[in-house]
C-alpha cells in the first residue's frame, strides 16, 4: 500500500499503530494528522498540526493522495464539556469520511467501539457482528460510537465504491495506557458489586495495532469485533494485585458515581451511566476476526496482568 492517512496520528492507538507501520514492508509511507505533536519520529512518516474539524482538511487530504485512510479521532475520558466532545467524535468522523471519499480514498478503516453495542441484561453472551448496535445514553463515549454506527450505516449506502472497515475493540490496555478505566483498576482499593459478577475483556494494545494494520491490508469490508476469547472478572483483577474490595449494591455504586461526576473530580470519575458497563454483559465474539487469519498474541488476563506491572501494582 502506497500511502496510509491516519487520523488521530499522535494518541494511545495511532502511535502503536505508526510504530507498527513506520517497520512494515506493506505500507511505503503514511501521512498523520492531531491536536498535539508526535512523541516519536519515524522513518515513513510524515505529521501535520490539525484538527479532524480544521476546515483545511478536505484540501489537505486530496493533496496526500492516500490510498487507505484510518480513522481514529476520538475522545474516550469522560467530560463534563460533550459539547466539544460531540464535535470531535460526531462531527470530526463525519467531516474525516467525508473529506476521504470526496479526495478518492477507496479503503477506510474506522475504529469503532465494543461498547457501540451497549452494557444492556438482555445482550446475547457473546455479541456478534450481526447483533443491533444499541448506544447506551448513559456514556458519552458508547453513545457516540453507537451514533456513528447507525450514521455509517446509510454513510456507506451513499459511497458504494468506498470499502468500509469498522473495527470494534474491546477495552484497549498495555503498558502504556493512562485512561480512566486503568485508573480505575489500579486505584488503592476495588469495588465490586453484589448483585453482579461482571467479566470484562482487554486487549492488548499491539494486538489492537496488528489487528488494525491485518484488517486494513487484507480483509473484506465489514464490521469486526476485536477481542481475546477469554474474560476477567473484576474481583479476578483486585485479588491479582492483592487489593482490598469492597462489595456495595447497584444503587449505592450509582449513587457515588453521580455524586462524583457532579463535583467534578479527576479520573477516575465518570458518569453513573458507565456503571451499566460493569454489572451488564457487553462481551463480544472474535470469530470473524480470527477468521481472516488474525492470531492474538495476549490473552485478556495477561493483558491486564502486564498493565498491572507496568503501573507497579503487580
């Protein structure tokens, strides 16, 4: 592949996913764009300053010429600011798809969200691809991919000759992550919940690079769900790092995170409506994933455990 624009160039996924590229024999160059400078410098790569909402960007896209574009702008921290948080996750996709089909681009990957399918008691255990995206109303985040979701939908109908990837990971972890949910879990103390025994999956950031650059280079267009097949539990997870738990009901876990969220404190607070995702099934199925060839290299348990010594909590 001769050029690769990537979105998102300088956060958590799009720098795995240069790392990745900048040593492939497959992609010659790629081209990145983001609020903020890269960390890294790299071989085939080139960056540029921009937001996925600069009104520049369809100009700039068709001067890259790109022959695949990557999405993955997106805010995933909660904040009380979803205003903003819509115009990058809403719009800037809606403007990056937008600007890549009217400059040519025939291959797009769009990184959507495991949590698209929403943290309902009636999910099917596991979810697959073919299940309806439910978006949760209660998490920002899993509302706008769910959003997105459904816009893409007769986005795709309009621009039959772009070949739509979208890629649904589960949560991401590593070494390297530094988000509310690995907050979360590495805080002094866990709570868990007493009508609930909630599994979750984590994959491991490379694999989420692999997955992305295996699916970009060789897969049918489609929807993907990227995940290990096992699962954790959270209680799994404190005793892991010999964690002092405490079990507390629905209701009372409701109650603090409202209680938090509406102080304004600092990660890992976050809106009550996320607890849904840890006391109801969003588990989904990797079958058509592994179906294209894809092997993961972590499981989700070794996936956590590596986060957990990375942060020195193991």
């Amino acid at each position: 592949m001769t050029t690769v624009l990537v979105t998102g160039m300088s956060g958590y996924i799009g720098s795995a996913l240069c790392r990745l590229m900048d040593v492939s024999p497959d992609v010659e160059r790629f081209v990145g764009m983001d609020v903020k400078k890269p960390l890294e410098k790299y071989d085939k790569g080139r960056f540029r300053l921009m937001d996925v909402n600069d009104p520049s960007l369809f100009d700039w896209v068709a001067e890259t010429r790109p022959q695949a574009m990557v999405h993955l702008a997106f805010v995933l921290n909660p904040t009380h600011d979803e205003k903003r948080m819509a115009e990058i996750n809403l719009s800037g996709t809606q403007k990056a798809l937008d600007a890549a089909a009217e400059a040519g681009v025939r291959r797009i990957l769009v990184t959507s969200s495991a949590t698209a399918y929403g943290a309902w008691p009636d999910n099917p255990v596991p979810l697959r691809e073919t299940d309806p995206i439910r978006p949760h109303p209660g998490f920002a985040y899993a509302r706008h991919k769910g959003e997105l979701e459904h816009w893409m939908d007769a986005w795709e109908k309009e621009n039959s000759g772009v070949e739509l990837i979208r890629v649904r990971p589960c949560i991401v972890f590593g070494p390297r992550v530094g988000n509310f949910l690995s907050r979360m879990l590495t805080m002094p103390f866990g709570v868990i919940l007493r009508e609930h025994r909630a599994s979750l999956q984590f994959v491991h950031e490379d694999d989420v690079a692999r997955a992305l650059l295996h699916l970009l280079l060789h897969a049918p267009a489609g929807p993907y769900n990227l995940a290990p097949p096992d699962a954790v539990e959270l209680s799994e997870i404190y005793k892991m790092c010999g964690k002092r738990t405490f079990a507390v009901s629905d209701k009372t876990l409701i109650r603090a995170a409202a209680l938090t969220w509406r102080l304004r404190l600092p990660p890992p607070a976050s809106p009550p409506g996320f607890v849904d995702f840890v006391r109801y099934p969003w588990l989904v199925d990797p079958a058509k994933l592994l179906s294209t060839g894809y092997a993961f290299r972590y499981s989700s348990k070794e996936t956590v455990e590596i986060m957990l010594r990375a942060k020195g909590r193991l």
